[in-house]
C-alpha cells in the first residue's frame, strides 16, 4: 500500500510539474509575441511620423544644410555645442517633454524667439527635431533619435502585459486544480484500487497510467456488454410480461363460459324442472355469446399466428360484404358513396370481412350516437390502380394523435368489453396480405405517414382508410 | 336491510349475485366504474361493495375505483373485488392489498360467504 501512495504522489508531482511546464513556456510565447508586437507598433509610428515629417521638410532641411555649410546634417552633440557657444544654449539632459519644453521656453526667454519644435515618443524610440528662427536669420536643426525606455506607451504596453500574466496565472492555477481534482484524482483513486487488489509492482508512472487506460477500456467494455446484456432482458422482460398478459386475458375469458356452464349445472340440480327452463333461457343466451367470444379470440390467435399469407383469393364484390357486415348496425344509419366503376376486387372474402367486421365492431363499442358511411372510390397510387374502402363513423368518440400511432399494435386496448387488442391488429395484418395498406383518420390526424386535412369540422369522427390492389 | 353495491358488468353474473342473496340483503346494481362514480351514491348504509375485475381490460379507473372508495368517498364497510381468476400479478395485488378487504373467485360466490364477510364487519 505504501508503494502505492508513494507511486500516486510521483505521478502527482509529474503532472504537476508537466502543467507548470506548459504554462511557463506559454508565458514566454505570450511575452514574446508582445515584445515583438509592440516593437513593430513603435516602428512603423516612428517611420510614419518623424521620417514622414523629415520628407515633407526636405527643402528646408537641405537649405539650412546649405547655409551652415556642412555637408550633413548637424548631429545633436554639435548642435547643442553651437548653441551653447553662440546663445548659452542649455544642454537638454532629459528628453522628458516637458522639460524640453521648458528649456525650449527658457531658451525663448532669453532670445526673444521661439522656437518651433515636434517631439514625438514611441515606446522604445524618441525623436526630437527643432526649428527655430533666431534674430539673426540663423537657422538650425537639432535632431535627436535615442532609445526611450520611458516612454509613456512601454509603460501602457508593460502594464497590459503584467495584467494578462496575472490573469494567465489565475486561469492556469485554476484549471489545474480543477483539472487535478477532476481528471487526475479519480484516475489516481482508480488506479489505487486496482494497484491495492493485485499488488502490482509498477515500472514507470507511464505505464502505470497506460495500464489504467487499458483497465478501464475492459471496463467500459464490460459495461457495453452489461448494458446490451440489460437491454436484451428488458425486451424479454416486455415480450414475457406481453405473453403472460395475454395468457391470463385467454385463461379469463375461456374460463368464464365454462364457470358459467358449472353455476348453471349446480342450479339445475337445485331448480324446479319449470324454473330450470325459465332460467336456462334467461342464460343461455349470455353463455352462447361468450362461447362466440372465445371462438372469435381463438381465431383471432390463429391468424396472429399465421406468418405466411394464408389467401384463399378470387374475386369478391366488396359492396355486398360490406353490406353484409353492417346489416349488425341499422341500414338507416350507414350511409354507402359509391364512385368507383368496379367494386369487384380479387381477395380472400371471408379475411376482408373479418377485417371490416373488426372496424365496425370497434367502432360500435366506443362510445357516442354515431352515423356510419361507406365509401368505395377507385384511385392510383405509385401508378397502380387501387380500391379505396373508408369505413367511417361521425358523431361519436375520436381518437386522440398519441393512441393514433399504437393503434395496430398487437394487444393495444383501452376498452375493456372484448377488448384483447387483436382485433385491429388482425385487420392491418389481413390487408398487408392482401398487399393493401390501411390507416386510420380521426378529426384531421391520422397514423400513416401522410397529413390529412380535418374532414368534419363540427363532430367527431373516426375513418379507416382502406387501400386494396385490384389484383393482388 | 343491509345494502350491497355490485359494479359488474355481465349479466350472468349480476343474476346469480341477485339470486343468492334474493330476501337478505339489498342489492344495488351499477354496470360500469363509470356509471358508479357518476351517480355518486351515498354509501353511508352501504355494507359491501363488490367489484369487477376483469384480467386484461382493466382501465384506470377501474384500477382506482377502490382507492376512490377510500380516499374519496371514505367508505369504511367492505370492498370485495371479484374476479374470475385468483391470481394475480404483483403490482396488482400491492394494489388489491392496500385498499381491498379480500379478494373472491366468483365460482365460489355464495350467501354463507357474504353473510360471513357482513358479519365479520363491525362486529
């Protein structure tokens, strides 16, 4: 364990210093590139402004050159020797400006004359240039170009850059910590872990690290294989509750004639021969309906069941089926629009009938005083010629846009009266047989992919839409 | 006479339920959770409340009618749920635990068994 810690904080100290490293050498980057920037700043401002001066004032220069009659022009030294001798001239000792113009203004004091001078500063350069007239006509040009480690713009420019170190350093120190204690300490706390549970002698914080990485590489990969391991037993878990779900559905509703057959047997032991047949009527009919249920439920599992299309096709007259399966709701109120030149499609009768018998069945048991219509119409789509059936009631319950999409899906209910949630999806299955395709359409939402407008504006209304190939 | 609520869909079931306990006790009949809460009886001298439960068609709010008993109505007599099966899945039966006072099999419905339940109630 010692060895371990004594491990931890080298790796520590290495990081450490690596960190301090990088930011040192940026520093110096950073203080270079200012140096070098401000050097060129002050360049180009004293060859814009003194020699664009020194060019604009040429003639007069090469004139006063001409008239001390030296080939160059003065230097400064000579100069300020020529005036001292010939004025008193006082030697400028500073080139700060104000004393400049100070002993410009005393100079002007004493002679009667002021002179005209321009002193321009850059950062690491100052210029002074001086023109003066003096009562004799004399003319002289001091010119003065030295290294200014004073000047007001060094100061600026150190100052900015004092500035940004200290927040470099701020920042820097920051993010070290931070990065200390959120990247490295676990990394560090993970590889104690590790290190205290096989003892391992370690070479080289290197390869202590890369034995890290390579240990929680494994790991994620474990985790990836857990997480697909968790999500395979999830979609089980969803199929085997699905499936006991559905089993306990069928046991219930199988069970429920046959309980109700053993109560009418235990009656019939107990009843007088007239009330025996009183109450045999009385149940019989209840008892018959549930055997019909658990028929229809077992077919209904049967043609889950069924992978391959299973079609027993010929040509059928879809308007006489449909007739038929509504003569269960009032003809008075099912309405039949016909536009189409041949209801006659070639199909397996008794599935399509299934099929429509389950939409209207749906449709009867949601609640409402509701109109039905039928309408059949011939249309093309992706250039083949389709029959298109819309079995639609009005007035009634709808269907909201979130149930609209889970409306197909196998076990899907919201009802509880022969709801099993096979119905709907045994007809989606029926018409995928028959190469079709079917959708449902509820006050202006509808689950296939394609908006529709809202077709009844004032009631609800719900519409299976019904696409059949002529010839499938 | 003492009252019994029965919320019970099926015809059948709500005969044989009359026939057993024709002359004892009152029964009150409603055919849905729905029609029950909409009516919103009073059930002060209500003894029993008997209720429905059909595996695979339950809807929420028959899955909250006896925590509505409770809660809401702040019925004290007995809720007895019914169903066809005796089984049930877990979160069901936390559920049935929490807010019903036993669970019965319909086959086995009988006046002994209610006049036991409604004797043991109170007393």
């Amino acid at each position: 364990m010692g060895l371990n810690l004594s491990t931890h904080s080298s790796i520590r100290k290495g990081v450490r210093r690596l960190v301090i490293k990088v930011a040192l050498i940026t520093l110096i980057i950073l203080s270079v590139m200012m140096a070098i920037l401000t050097f060129i700043q002050g360049k180009a401002a004293l060859n814009n402004e003194v020699y664009n001066f020194l060019l604009q004032e040429k003639e007069s220069l090469t004139s006063i050159q001409r008239e001390l009659g030296y080939e160059k022009l003065v230097g400064y030294n000579y100069a300020i020797k020529y005036l001292k001798s010939t004025y008193g001239f006082i030697e400028i000792k500073s080139f700060k400006q104000k004393k400049h113009i100070k002993c410009l203004h005393e100079f002007a004091l004493n002679h009667n004359q002021y002179p005209t001078s321009i002193c321009l500063e850059s950062p690491f350069y100052y210029s002074m240039i001086i023109k003066m007239n003096t009562f004799k006509g004399e003319r002289f040009v001091v010119m003065r170009k030295a290294f200014n480690p004073f000047g007001g713009f060094f100061w600026t420019y150190f100052l900015i850059l004092c500035a940004i170190i200290i927040v470099m350093t701020a920042i820097f120190i920051f993010f070290y910590r931070e990065f200390v204690s959120i990247t490295i300490d676990p990394f560090m706390k993970l590889y104690e872990s590790v290190s205290s549970s096989k003892q391992t002698n370690f070479l080289s914080p290197h390869l202590e690290l890369n034995d890290i990485f390579q240990k929680i590489k494994s790991m994620q990969k474990k985790q990836l294989e857990n997480q697909e391991k968790l999500l395979t037993l999830e979609q089980e878990n969803a199929v085997n509750k699905a499936i006991a779900s559905m089993v306990r559905m069928i046991v219930h509703d199988v069970r429920r004639p046959f309980d109700k057959i053993n109560r009418l047997l235990e009656r019939a032991n107990k009843k007088q021969p007239s009330e025996l047949k009183k109450y045999f009527e009385t149940v019989s009919h209840n008892i018959h309906h549930d055997t019909k249920q658990v028929d229809a439920m077992l077919q209904d599992l049967m043609d889950i069941g069924h992978k391959k299309r299973n079609l027993n096709l010929k040509p059928i007259c879809l308007k006489s089926i449909l007739n038929s399966v509504y003569q269960e709701v009032n003809e008075n109120q099912v309405k039949f629009f016909i536009e189409s030149n041949k209801t006659t499609i070639t199909g397996d009768e008794f599935k399509l009938k299934r099929c429509f018998e389950n939409i209207l069945s749906n449709a009867i048991q949601a609640p409402g005083e509701k109109r039905y219509y039928v309408e059949i119409q011939d249309c093309i789509h992706e250039n083949k010629a389709w029959t298109k059936v819309v079995l639609g009631n009005i007035g009634g319950s709808y269907i909201s846009e979130e149930r609209l999409p889970k409306i197909f899906k196998l076990f899907y209910t919201e009802k509880k009266e022969n709801g099993r949630g096979l119905g709907l999806a045994i007809c989606k299955k029926i018409i995928n047989d028959h190469g079709g395709k079917i959708w449902v359409v509820s006050n202006g939402y509808t689950s296939f992919e394609e908006k529709t407008p809202t077709r009844f504006k004032e009631k609800n209304y719900v519409e299976f839409h019904i696409l059949l190939k002529r010839d499938p | 006479m003492k009252k019994i609520v029965l919320i019970e869909d099926d015809s059948f079931y709500v005969q044989e339920f009359r026939d057993e306990i024709k002359g004892r006790f009152e029964l009150i009949h409603f055919s849905s959770p729905s029609d029950f809460v909409d009516k919103d009886l009073d059930l002060n001298d209500v003894e029993a409340v008997f209720l429905d439960f059909d595996f695979g068609h339950v809807s929420e709010k028959e899955n909250m009618l006896a925590e509505y008993l409770r809660k809401e109505k702040a019925f004290k007599g007995k809720v007895v749920l019914w169903s066809l099966l005796e089984e049930f899945d877990r979160e069901t039966k936390l559920y049935l635990d929490a807010f019903c006072d036993d669970i019965w099999v319909k086959r086995d419905l009988s006046l002994e068994k209610i006049k036991k339940l409604l004797t043991n109630h109170g007393d």
